[in-house]
C-alpha cells in the first residue's frame, strides 16, 4: 500500500507517519507533499492507494483538494488527520468523500481502526 501524507508542517508529517508505523502500516511506502497543489501532482505520479491530509493548509484548503481529485474522476481513498472536527466539518468531509476524520492529537490506533474499516 502506498499512503500519501499532505500536510503544510513537515514535524506533522513525520508524527503521522511514525502513528502509521505504529498502528501496523510498517510495510507501507509513504510519499509526501506539503500542500494541496503538490499533492494533486502527487496522487498523478505515485498514484497512492490513501491520500491521508490536514485541512487547513495555506494554497489550498484539503476539503479543495479532496474535491478537485474527485471532479477529475479519482476515487482514491481518502482521509483528514485534522484539528478541526466539528459536526460541520465532518459533514461536509463526507459529502466530498472522504472515508474518515481522524482528529488531533490522534493515537496510532485511530489510524489502524480508520484504514482498516
């Protein structure tokens, strides 16, 4: 499986990606971008099998990202590690198609019980 890890802090991408490590993502290639831009070209040439991203970035919020992906026709899956989990927010996560919110600070099991679903 390979994941891709969208997030604009780089301290973040590395806690995801050791949460993934833990949870039993071990085996996992994980690819990353620090923005929405970088991450649609991303997803066009490492064509990951889960997009894992944050929210609020700078050039592009994830929830555009997320919508772009889905308005060119990819279906990747897709998921927020995210600080902001109000029912509003996880709504419209879900009406753009993402699988899950994970909130932050998270524990590597809210990683393992989220992909696995």
């Amino acid at each position: 499986m390979k994941i891709l890890i969208v997030d604009d802090s780089r301290a973040m991408r590395m806690l995801v990606t050791r949460a993934l490590r833990q949870a039993g993502f071990g085996e996992c290639e994980i690819v990353e971008a620090s923005g929405g831009d970088e991450a649609v070209g991303m997803v066009h040439r490492e064509s990951p099998d889960l997009v894992l991203s944050d929210w609020n970035m700078p050039a592009m919020l994830g929830v555009d990202l997320l919508r772009k992906l889905r308005a060119e026709g990819n279906g990747v899956r897709f998921g927020f590690v995210t600080s902001e989990v109000s029912d509003h927010i996880k709504e419209e996560a879900r009406v753009a198609g993402a699988e899950f919110v994970i909130s932050k600070p998270f524990a590597a099991d809210a990683f393992a019980r989220a992909i696995n679903r």
